[in-house]
C-alpha cells in the first residue's frame, strides 16, 4: 500500500548489502537462540516441579537432622513439654 512503511526484516535491516549475512550466520544464530530458549524451558519446568522441590528440600533438611540431631531432639524435647503444659491446662 502507498503509506506503509517499507518492509523491514527482523534484525532491523531492510535488506541492503551491508546487513546480508550468511546461511551459516543464520544457521549458527537458531542455534544458539534454541539452546537459550531450551535452558529457559528447563528452568521453568523445574521451577513449577513443586513434587521435585519438596523432595528435595525434605532430603536436604533430613539430611542436616542426621548430621546434627542435638538442636532437632532439643526442639522436639521443648514442643512436647509444651504440648503437655496446654493439654494439662485445658483438662482443668
């Protein structure tokens, strides 16, 4: 149509000598843009993998029990006192 602007390709260019690349350049460019978008893909996918993070953050803090059981039986020593103290006090 006469009042559109001329068509211009994706990288900004309109087509003159001096923006050609090679079917190589191109080819090398998809390539790296799928490999960008695939690492994204896979960074979503295991962000949104709430079963996966679960798991791994109950391994991980069973793991950190194993190793140091000290402050866990400490913690656990503390809660049942309590939970005695309120049981006791409603029994009233």
């Amino acid at each position: 149509m006469a009042g559109e602007p001329p068509h211009r390709k994706p990288d900004g260019g309109d087509g003159s000598a001096d923006t050609a690349r090679s079917r190589g350049q191109i080819e090398r460019d998809i390539a790296t843009t799928r490999a960008a978008m695939s690492a994204t893909v896979d960074a979503l996918a295991e962000r949104l993998d709430v079963r996966a993070r679960t798991s791994a953050r109950v391994s991980s803090t069973l793991e950190r029990v194993r190793e140091r059981p000290g402050p866990t039986v400490a913690a656990g020593g503390v809660l049942a006192l309590l939970s005695l103290i309120i049981w006791r006090r409603r029994r009233r």
